[in-house]
C-alpha cells in the first residue's frame, strides 16, 4: 500500500490508483516566444490558403471551422503537422514519425449538439460557428461517431411530437438547449445528455421510451439542468432518466467511469497509442516511484501503476479527483495515492520535506506549464519527465525553459488524436542532468 504524504490538501485511497468540465486544468502561462508565435502562425495560415483554393467535400466547411485540413489528403496532413512541429523542437531533439490513424474519419465518442430553431420555429441542431454563438445546422460530421450523429438527429426530429421548444439565447425562452452524446468505444455503452433550462421534462418516460425505440443500443439518459446565462454547456444539477447515469470504457487494458462532466480523451483509438507511447517511453523497470502532474481523471496513473512500484497522483480540481479515485477502486489498484492539491505547490512540498520521485508524467492543458511548476521540478530533481503536450507551440516554450533547468529532451513522438484539425498531441522524454540554472 502506498504510503501517505502530508503534502498539504490532499484526497487519498488506500484502494487502486484524467482535451470536457476539464479535469480541472486551469494553469495559465504567462511565458510567451516570438518564434513559436510566429511558426504557429505560418503554420495556421498555410491551411486557410489550403482551404480557400478549391470546393470542400464537407458542406458546412465555410461555416463551421472546427475541421481545418478537412480536404487536405491524410499523408499530406501528417507530412504537414510533422514539419511543423520538427520546425518548433528542431532546437532540443529529432521529432520521429507521426503516427497516424488507419481510419482517420469518425473518430470522435464525444458529440455535442447546440439546439436552436428558425424564423418559423422549426427546430435547428448543430455547432458554433467558430469564434462566434451563432449556431451552423449540421446533420452530420466527418469527424463525429455516426450512430451519436444519428441520435441527435431522431432528437430534433421527436420535438415537435413531444412539443418541446429549443432555446432561446436572445430572450431566455424553451426549454432543450444542448445534447450531449458519450460513447464507450471498447464497451458499445451510449449515454445520451439532454441539457435543459428547466428541470420539468413534459412527458419524461413518454419521450424516454419514444427515443429508446428509435435507438436500443442507449445505455443511459440524464437530464442536465442549467438555467444560468453561460457559455458552459452543463449545469450543477443533473438525474438519470433511464438507465445509471453514467458508462464505462477500456483504455489500455483499464475501466473507466464516464459521467457526463468527466474528462475523457475524445479519441479512444488515438489515446491508447498516446499513452502506451508515454509508459513505452518511459522504461519501467518496476521499482519507480512516478508523480501523476495534472492528472485530471487518474488515466495516466492508472494504467501506469501496474509498472511501478507507486503512483503519487496530483490533481486541483476536486470532482476530478473523485472520479479518479473510483477509477482506482474498480480498477482494485493498490499502489495510487490521490491529492487534491496545485501540482506546482506540491512539488514544492515534497522538496522540502527531502522526498524523491523517479518520473514525473505532465500532461499540462493547451497553454502549456509555467516558469514556476518547472522550477519545482528542477528542484525536486526527477531522473525522467515524460510531458504528454496538446500543443506543440506551448510544448517547445517549456522545453526551452526546461533544458534550462538541468533537463535534456531524449525524443518527442507526435500523435495525431484530432485529424483533419491542425490539433498536435505530442510525447517528449526529458532526463536530467548535472546542473540548471536557478
């Protein structure tokens, strides 16, 4: 059993061992570069220039803007992405080849649907036009799991019957604002989330058992309540209207609880080989004790722990860490414990307490680390860090800092989670060496 530290705020387990709330990533940089800015910029505009040469395949391309290399082939696409982010590490390592998906089109388990209506009423779902709350109709995506495609739709379609009014932004009226469709990829599991203004659904287990026989393979349906002026999609409140209010998934050999708040990587394919490429890149011998940094859900932790000898799992947000400790309990891991806590506050604690890790995972959000989580890093000295990265541009700023610091970049595998997107996720292997400024 791992032992507990007093590190401050912490959430722990004795039990087992996170991109969308959003597992609690919330770190702000501060840290700027103009060179990354610049190559980011390039990189952006060589696409639009793409996008605006010829007919796109996908109707709703102009409008929507969610699909950028939409027409671009996949070779060319991974050829692109790969030069971009070699451009951007070319200073620290050698990028490896990009690794791809077989079948790059439907990938995405996660779909939502803004609901909405036209001049006659008629009611409209789809996406934000990009940048904008101006609601583009879609009926279907290249990018999004087809059957949560086809739920949406029988959705829209069974409104009028059941006389449920979308939502109105401009004057606060209806009720139906957003639907929410999750998908197990390895379990076959669909949860449906109707997001609605009010709590009172009019003819609830009428329209359950409408939409159930249009689509049996639901597993679940919760009603989500938010009746606040937000940009958020979920409200605080929500209840199950058929079914236990939540599914599972399998991600590298692992069982994971999905509610309809939980973080959870929107391309199941694509983030096995994202992580198997971390706890690959890493080379456990089993006698390591790893810092989880930026855990969200507890994934990486998880699926890590069986290689390690223990898993100290750091995590801010305190929904996230709740789920990340029933991830523990059913996956029965024994060598995890979870804190509640800032990861750059606990790192600093566990310096001055003398204490020691081997590895340190980071999977910061898209803004990337900052100057003063590096420097605890530096300062509690792990042998490796794997940095799992979902922007290339923030990734090369803090390896800049980072090889600064005593910190060598081993090798970088780029991962394309999001294709036909200029998205990049990114694996680099960082070891540590004598010196560092502080």
């Amino acid at each position: 059993m791992a032992e507990k530290r007093n590190y401050g705020p912490k959430k722990d387990t004795k039990r087992g061992p996170k991109k969308e709330n959003n597992g609690g990533k919330k770190y702000p940089s501060k840290v700027t570069s103009k060179a990354v800015v610049k190559g980011s910029s390039r990189f952006a505009k060589k696409q639009e220039a793409n996008a605006d040469s010829k007919k796109s395949r996908c109707p709703y391309f102009k409008k929507c803007g969610a699909c950028q290399m939409i027409d671009t082939p996949y070779d060319k696409q991974l050829r692109q992405k790969h030069a971009h982010v070699q451009e951007l590490l070319e200073p620290f390592t050698r990028v490896a080849s990009f690794v791809g998906m077989e079948e790059p089109e439907h990938y995405r388990c996660k779909v939502h649907a803004v609901f909405t209506h036209d001049k006659k009423g008629n009611p409209l779902s789809g996406i934000y036009r990009e940048g904008t709350h101006e609601v583009v109709p879609i009926d279907s995506c290249l990018l999004e799991d087809q059957k949560a495609d086809a739920i949406i739709a029988s959705i829209r379609g069974m409104l009028k019957s059941f006389k449920i009014k979308t939502y109105d932004e401009d004057n606060g009226f209806g009720l139906l604002r957003h639907v929410l469709i999750r998908i197990g990829k390895h379990t076959g599991e669909i949860m449906v989330v109707l997001v609605t203004v009010s709590p009172i659904f009019p003819s609830k287990n009428n329209f359950v058992k409408a939409l159930r026989k249009e689509h049996p393979e639901i597993t679940t349906i919760v009603q989500n309540i938010n009746d606040k002026q937000t940009s958020m999609v979920l409200g605080d409140r929500e209840k199950p209207m058929y079914g236990p209010g939540f599914i599972y998934d399998i991600c590298c050999g692992m069982k994971f609880k999905i509610s309809p708040k939980s973080f959870y990587q929107v391309n199941p394919i694509q983030t096995e080989i994202l992580y198997n490429t971390a706890i690959e890149m890493a080379d456990l011998k089993g006698d390591e004790v790893a810092l989880d940094c930026y855990s969200g859900v507890g994934t990486i932790g998880i699926i890590a722990s069986p290689h390690v000898k223990e898993v100290i799992s750091v995590e801010l947000n305190k929904d996230a860490v709740k789920d990340a400790k029933l991830n523990a309990k059913i996956n029965e891991v024994k060598n995890i414990t979870f804190y509640e806590n800032d990861a750059t506050r606990f790192m600093q604690q566990m310096a001055e307490s003398g204490d020691k890790v081997d590895l340190v995972f980071m999977d910061p959000p898209r803004s990337g680390s900052t100057p003063e989580f590096i420097e605890s890093l530096r300062i509690l000295g792990p042998k490796k860090v794997v940095y799992i990265s979902c922007s290339p541009d923030s990734l090369a700023r803090d390896l800049g800092i980072m090889t600064k610091k005593g910190f060598k970049v081993e090798k970088a595998v780029p991962v394309d989670m999001f294709p036909f997107t200029r998205s990049i996720e990114t694996v680099a292997l960082l070891t540590k060496t004598s010196g560092g400024k502080v």
